[in-house]
C-alpha cells in the first residue's frame, strides 16, 4: 500500500507542474465585442449608412456578427473580411492597401488567405498593448467612412 501510494504522489507531481506552467492570453471577452459592434452599427446608422459589423478574436473566430436591416449582401462578406483581416495581420486594413499599392512587391498578401479583404474598414482590437481581434465594418459609402465606424466601436471598449 505504502508504494502504491508513494507511486501516486510520483505521478501527480509533474501534472502539478505543468499545470501551473500553462501560459495566459489576453483576449476579447464577448461582453465587449457586443459592446463595440452595437456601437459601431449605431455610428454608421446615426450618418445614415446601412451595414455590417464582424468582430473576429485573435485567431480569426468570428465573435458577433451584426447586419443592419436593409444593408447589402455583399456587406456581410465585407465586415468579415476586414475583420479577419486586421486580426491576422495586425494592422488596419486601409493602410495595408496602401502599403501593398506603394509596394507591388507585397501583392501577394492579397491571396494569402481567401479570407481576406484589403480595403478600409477593417481595425485591429488591442487592448493593453495586446492584440485581442479584430473588427471589420462594410456598406458605407467609402472604406474611411466604415473605419470611422470601427473606431467608435473601439472608443466604447476604450480599445487601441
């Protein structure tokens, strides 16, 4: 009985430990995803724009999803792109066209991932420094008008 025991405690020690060891993430809590694509969908419908909102986490997960009644069919695609598109890369989508306009060379991002859509409208969520998703806005007339969307969407959840 006493190795069986003995045996046991052996065993379990290094589960401990790894347990212990697992490595933390931030990420984007639901609550404040609903938060910034409600606000988002509101700032766009305040200037008249029927849209679409997608919030996607770090891995590109869509997380909310709002479509605005009488907003296109393409705007759906659209937000969800954008949004996947900051997530993956880290960056807002206007300027990544831009910097793939100034730089032909880097053309190839745009088939990286079929996923992807390149146009302005799309922001990464940081919060604290750390990227947590992404969210995409599509269906107003013009990608600054759809980044001005998402970024009232960002304010509310005091995101970077």
């Amino acid at each position: 009985m006493l190795r069986t025991t003995a045996l046991l405690a052996a065993l379990a020690a290094p589960v401990a430990a790894v347990a212990q060891d697992l490595p933390t993430s931030p990420y984007l809590p639901l609550a404040m995803a609903v938060d910034a694509a409600n606000a988002a969908l509101a700032a766009c419908a305040a200037d008249g724009y029927n849209v679409s909102v997608a919030i996607v986490a770090r891995d590109g997960a869509t997380k909310v999803h709002l479509k605005a009644d009488n907003s296109g069919p393409h705007t759906v695609g659209s937000a969800q792109g954008k949004a996947f598109t900051s997530a993956s890369m880290g960056r807002d989508t206007a300027g990544l066209a831009q910097f793939i306009g100034e730089n032909p060379q880097h053309d190839g991002l745009r088939y990286m991932d079929a996923r992807m859509v390149i146009q302005g409208g799309g922001l990464p969520i940081r919060i604290g420094g750390a990227l947590v998703g992404g969210i995409g806005v599509g269906g107003a007339p013009g990608g600054h008008l759809d980044e001005a969307c998402a970024r009232a969407g960002l304010d509310v959840i005091g995101a970077e």
